[in-house]
C-alpha cells in the first residue's frame, strides 16, 4: 500500500502523467472506493447538481459503511491500511467535487462533505 503522502504527493504533481482515475485503479484494494468513475460519467451526461450531490451522499455513506467495518476489524489491519483507505476516498471526493463544480450548472456545490 502506498502511504498517504505518496497519494498525495502523485494527485498534486503537474508533471505526473495519470490521470487521477489511473491512480485510483493502481491503488485500489478489494474494499468499497468512492466510485469516481461512475461520479465522473454522471457529470459528463450533464446530471443535475442535485442528483449528482444524492449520488455523492451514497457513495460516501457507502465508504463509510466500509470504513466502520475496517475499524471494528482493527485487529486485522494496519493503520496504515486503513490511513490510505482514507486518504485516497478523501482524494477521489475532492476531485469529483472540483469537477463538479466546474461543469455542473449551479456551480458551488456547498456540500456538505466540502470543508468550509
């Protein structure tokens, strides 16, 4: 598992070449990711803001769900397993939010997972 300042580090840099969806196909684990993908798909069909938001809310519920079931078997994984899970939903939200504000009509989105 790559550590999370290495995510970090390879989302940010202009001179990587992949893409983010790349990224998160290379560091993908069996356990449920937010479906960047799919998000991303949503936006370029021209989806609602307010679909496109009820989308996200799933998506996250759905990672949170994993994430609560990484935690109650902490026995069985390493923090930093767990901190990468985190780090690399936390990536995908956060550019699934910037595009979306770029392309979706009613642009600031004010969701609710954005930090103020």
């Amino acid at each position: 598992h790559p550590s999370p300042s290495e995510l970090r580090r390879a989302t940010r840099s202009t001179s990587y070449s992949m893409k983010f969806k790349e990224v998160l196909e290379k560091h993908r684990t069996p356990r449920r990711h937010i479906d960047y993908g799919l998000l991303k798909e949503r936006i370029r069909s021209g989806v609602s803001r307010k679909r496109f938001e009820q989308l996200l809310a799933d998506e996250v519920r759905a990672v949170d769900g994993e994430l609560q079931a990484m935690q109650a078997s902490a026995s069985s994984l390493s923090v930093r397993e767990v901190h990468s899970f985190a780090v690399l939903n936390y990536l995908a939200l956060r550019k699934i939010e910037k595009k979306a504000d770029k392309w979706l009509a009613g642009s600031s989105s004010g969701s609710p997972f954005s930090p103020s």
